[in-house]
C-alpha cells in the first residue's frame, strides 16, 4: 500500500521521532522543507516547541539559489535550524 507523507499530519510526530533518537547533549538540528504554504516561521516554531533546548540558537530563513543571469535570489525552500552557542 502507498502511503502519502502530508506535511500537515506528519511534521509534528517526525519531529518526536527525532527528538527520540537525539543524543544528549546535541550539536544542531536542522529541517529543510520545500512545501509550498508552509512557512519558515512556522518550521521554526514547531521545532522550537518540539525541541526546548535551553541553549543555543534558532535561525530560520528561506533557501535560494543565484540566476546565473542576473543574480537574482530564486525560493527554493526554507529551514528551520537550532545549534549550540
């Protein structure tokens, strides 16, 4: 049977899943995602809930890639990513 990963239904309960097999005294965790109508803020604030580490950093921003003609920034993506001070 196929089954359809929905970001929606399925983020959260990855995010536990990681947490699961996260070492304890983590250097970084990074999520990268490419669906559209999800935000980098909303990635963030799942992982920040998610994940409450206590210290460290989050980042979260958009991922892009250079037109080689013209230099402009393309959207290819966000991530969401938290790492030790």
């Amino acid at each position: 049977e196929r089954e359809l990963w929905k970001i929606e239904d399925d983020f959260l309960p990855l995010l536990a899943l990681c947490k699961e097999v996260l070492s304890d005294k983590p250097l970084f965790f990074l999520v990268n995602g490419y669906a559209s109508g999800y935000s980098a803020i909303a990635y963030g604030n799942n992982l920040h809930e998610m994940l409450p580490l206590d210290s460290g950093t989050f980042e979260i921003g958009e991922l892009t890639i250079t037109e080689s003609k013209s230099e402009r920034l393309l959207p290819c993506g966000i991530f969401a990513r938290w790492k030790t001070s």
